[in-house]
C-alpha cells in the first residue's frame, strides 16, 4: 500500500471522514481577501488584517513544507424538537459547540495521526493545525478534493454536507496530491435566501458584520439594534445555512460514525420530546442562564466553545433572545438582569424590556433611569420607554 493510501486508512481508524492531500503552493487567493478586508466584512476581526500575506502560505508556518494532508471530523447536527422554544424560553446553540471544546477533540486524534506519520517517515517535521493560526482551512480542505466552498462559504461535501471540523497536517513530506472537486451547488441559493441578516451574497462573500455566528461570538459589544430581532433564538453561533442545506439532508439520512464529535446529551437515541439532559443542554433555558455569574458561568461553559464568548457577551445574547421570544413570562428575568454588573448585559435587558412592553418592565426601567449611570445603559433605557407596547390581541 502507498503511504497515501496508508495515511488514509489511519485517518479513518482515528474517526476522520476524510482524507486529502494538496501540494503547499501559496493560495491564489490574495486578491480575494484584500479586498474582503478592505470592504470592512471582517468586522472586529482585526487580527484577520495582520500580514494577510501570511495566510496564503504554509511555508511561515512550516518552512519547507511540501504537502498539506486536510481532514474532516464529523460532528452531529441538531435533531429536531417537538416544543416551542419562544413558549419554554428556550435559546439555540450551533451544533459544532455542542459537549467539550472540538478543538480539544480534534487535536487529541490529530496528534496520534501525526504521531502515526512520524513512525512511517521519521526524518520527516510536521505542524498540525485544528482551527488555529494563520492556515486557511478551507483553501487547502478544496484543493485537497474534500469539497467545494458552497453559497454559505462553508466547505460541502456530497458524502457529508457540512457537518463536520476541519484540521490540517503540514509536513515536508512530498505526497501525492488530490484533485479537487467540481461545485455541486448549481442553482439553489437556499442558504442566501433563508440567512436571517443577509449576511451572504454572491460570488462566495460573507459580511461577517451581518452573521449570527460572528455577531453572538466574535463581536465584543453592543449589537446593533437592527439586527437584533433577527437573531431569534441563537445564543450561540447559528446554524441557519447548513440546516437548509439540501447536501446536509443527504448527509443526515446516513448513519453518524461511532466516533463523530459530540456532547454527552447528543446521543441518536434519544427521542426528541424528552425534556431530561440532552434536550436542557442541545435547547438551554434562558432565563437561569441570565442569573449566572463569572464563576457559574466559567464552571457551566468553561470547558466548552461558549467560553470564547466570554460572560458578558454570552449573557447579552441571552437577553437578546429572551425578548425576541416575544413571551411576557421572559420579563421577570430582564428585570433582575437590569442590575448586572455589566453594562452591555443591563443596555441589552433594557432593549428586551421594551421589546416585551410589559407593564412591569416598563415600571423597573423607569426605577433603574433614575439609578444609573452608564450612558449607553441609559440611551438603551430611553429607547426601550419611547417603544410602543405590543397591541394586545382581542
């Protein structure tokens, strides 16, 4: 067997779906991202703007580096529920941050595969790369035929949607590289069309600005006011685009490998009405979630994705769907929220407070106005009073 081959067959005794290879030619693709970083699409990334040179070639991660081996890890997508979110006041959480940080996962069987090629070519020098770093992932998962960039920019694949990580092995080992695969999204812009922000256009452009997943993770302070009730329930990134994905239904028919990342809630057997474990942590319940403090919040998500999130901004997010549920039950929660220390996590309760327009809310704003000293808290305050109260249905 090839060592192509037999880097293929350990790649898949690891749990990876997929295996390709690349040659580590820098990426035709620098034109594409100047001018991505020059409309402002990046947001707040501004790390993304450091030497964006850096980003299209491996060699200053691995000088001498020959190949590029891409691998997909699965993960599980969301099952469906049989209850009202808006009614429970209940949040979303994207799927991938589901259970113990993927980052952790994927590198831990990263590493063994690393370790594997090392045995077979030990003169060899290796950098692997799990969502980290200056490696353009998805640049080097295409060139090494395990999909192509869909209308959602996310890498799909016709064996598996999207619905898996992506890690990378940079070696000076000389491999046989992959073809790459045509575009298999033809006509359908599903995904453009069913984006809650219009965050997607043509040609392959995201504005991150516009993204659920950017806006609930990367994004540090207020979120506009335009877009918050668009968000819904996400608390978390969003999975919006991959849902709609008609590659992701084919991708959900098939059986989920053993060894695919997921939480210890995410279990296939478990029947989507049961309101025990799987369903508390897969759709959390929002308003306990507004009265977590640094320490509940770091001993609750610590060791999960949301932590990158940070307190402040998670607990902001989950002001934000509280009153996009549109549920007067919400507003007892909003009001003690208006106390928090934070001032982003108070302005973002006083906007959900208005939202609602209950009577009661009304009332804690008004005694909060006289007590508060944040500009931003009191300009929030103010919006939320002049908000007409929802029309009650007669």
């Amino acid at each position: 067997m090839s060592i192509e081959g037999r880097l293929r067959a350990e790649a898949a005794a690891l749990g990876f779906s997929a295996c390709g290879i690349a040659i580590a030619d820098p990426v035709p693709r620098g034109a594409f991202i100047d001018g991505w970083l020059a409309a402002g699409f990046a947001g707040e990334m501004r790390y993304l703007e450091r030497r964006p040179e850096r980003r299209l070639t491996v060699q200053g991660f691995l000088p001498g580096a020959r190949s590029v081996i891409s691998l997909a890890y699965p993960y599980a997508p969301p099952p469906p529920v049989s209850f009202d979110i808006c009614q429970e006041l209940r949040g979303r959480i994207a799927a991938y941050a589901y259970g113990v940080d993927y980052h952790r996962v994927v590198d831990d069987r990263l590493a063994r595969f690393e370790s594997f090629l090392a045995t077979q070519h030990p003169g060899e020098r290796t950098r692997r790369s799990v969502d980290t770093g200056a490696v353009l992932e998805r640049e080097w998962a295409v060139k090494g035929g395990l999909g192509w960039f869909g209308k959602n920019t996310m890498l799909l694949s016709t064996s598996a949607g999207s619905w898996f990580f992506l890690a990378e092995l940079i070696t000076t080992l000389r491999l046989v590289p992959d073809s790459p695969t045509r575009q298999h999204c033809g006509r359908c812009v599903r995904c453009q069309e069913s984006c809650p922000t219009d965050a997607l256009a043509d040609g392959l452009v995201m504005d991150a600005r516009r993204c659920i997943s950017y806006l609930t993770i990367e994004h540090r302070g207020p979120i506009p006011r335009q877009l918050r009730p668009k968000i819904g329930p996400w608390i978390f990134g969003c999975d919006v685009c991959q849902e709609v994905c008609p590659w992701n239904a084919k991708a959900e028919s098939r059986p989920l490998p053993a060894t695919a990342a997921r939480g210890p809630w995410l279990r296939r057997s478990i029947a989507p009405t049961q309101r025990h474990g799987d369903v508390e942590d897969l759709y959390p319940r929002l308003p306990p979630l507004l009265t977590l403090d640094e320490e509940g919040f770091r001993a609750r998500f610590g060791h999960t994705p949301m932590a990158r999130a940070r307190r402040r901004g998670f607990l902001r997010n989950v002001a934000i769907a509280l009153g996009n549920s549109r549920n007067p039950a919400a507003a007892p929660s909003l009001v003690t929220a208006l106390e928090d220390p934070e001032p982003l996590v108070r302005s973002h309760a006083a906007w959900s407070l208005g939202t609602l327009g209950t009577e009661d809310g009304r009332r804690a704003l008004d005694r909060r106005r006289t007590r508060e000293t944040d500009a931003s808290v009191l300009a929030e305050i103010a919006a939320a009073l002049a908000t007409d109260p929802p029309a009650i249905a007669g």
